[in-house]
C-alpha cells in the first residue's frame, strides 16, 4: 500500500492538524490495512507484505517533514513485523520508490520550479539530469521490483528495506 499525499511543508509551518493528518496518512493507515489481511495470511501459513513509502527512508527530502518522520515509523514497523510474523512464512519489507513521474511529483516539481522561477519543463529537464541515470524511473521498474519481493522467487529477503531508485539515493 502507499499513503495519500502529505503536505509539503517546513517544521515551522506545520499545525497540530498537520501531525496527526500526516500521521494517520503516513502511518497509521498501514496498520489498518496489515490487520485487515493477516488473519488470512496467516491461516494460510505464508503471505507477503510490502509497505509502499518513499526514498526518504534512506535519505531526506526537501520540505517534506512528514513524510519522512512517519516513513521512519512505516520501517521499524515492518522490521519488527517480519521477526514477528516469520514464523509464519509472512515476509514482510519496506520498499521506497524513487523519482517516478507522477502527480505527487508533479505537484512538488511545480512548487520547486515557481520558487527557482523557472517552467515546470525547465525544472523537470533538470531535475532528471541530476539522476545518476538521467531519467526519472518508471512505474513499472519499480511494480517489477515489488513483484518479485512478492514472487515464490523471493523465499529469504524479509525485513529489509529497499529503495528502488536508480542510485539516487546515497545512504547505506
């Protein structure tokens, strides 16, 4: 699953409201989901979990303070899911995509080109030269990657927390 879309926002800026939106977005909304599915799961004796978050999990982004507080939530709350629920077969992995061209990014990228006063174009040409492999990635680079985390394929990789990014990020 991935949250909806946070505020984009500077500490200072953020209202109580804020928090416990970003919170309920950012977080508390895998739960929901998580609780919803692991009866079955582990009935079953096995089921894949894959929490959905950003690339912030490695590395922070620009005015998004929410995102990457409860993001960090999302993780250690899947590293203790998968030594928990491993006796059942349940493997369970937090996965970040990286700059994928979507609306959220669009959003962002608008915002970032009105406060550098450049088109939005002229942002995202930019922006994609900045990548190690100069191009946004791709909805289906990183769908691929959380097939397999979920394939047969997979029967080792639990707890971990990968970004799907193209080397963008560069924390360990």
């Amino acid at each position: 699953m991935i949250a909806p879309a946070r505020k984009a926002s500077t500490f200072e800026a953020l209202t109580e409201a804020d928090w416990a939106d970003g919170y309920q977005k950012c977080l508390y909304s895998y739960t929901t989901a998580i609780c919803a599915a692991l009866p079955y799961m582990k009935k079953g004796g096995s089921g894949r979990i894959v929490n959905s978050t950003s690339s912030s999990i490695k590395q922070e982004l620009d005015n998004l303070i929410l995102s990457n507080t409860f993001r960090m939530g999302v993780v250690g709350m899947s590293k203790t899911m998968a030594r928990e629920f491993g006796p059942y077969n349940i493997m369970v992995n937090t996965m970040g995509p990286g700059r994928i061209y979507t609306d959220r990014i669009k959003y962002l990228n608008t915002i970032r080109a009105e406060k550098a006063g450049i088109t939005l174009e002229e942002y995202n040409t930019r922006d994609a030269a900045s990548f190690p492999q100069k191009r946004y990635q791709t909805a289906d680079e990183y769908a691929r990657s959380v097939v397999f985390i979920c394939s047969p394929a997979n029967s080792a990789i639990s707890g971990q927390v990968i970004c799907v990014d193209g080397a963008m990020t560069t924390a360990y």
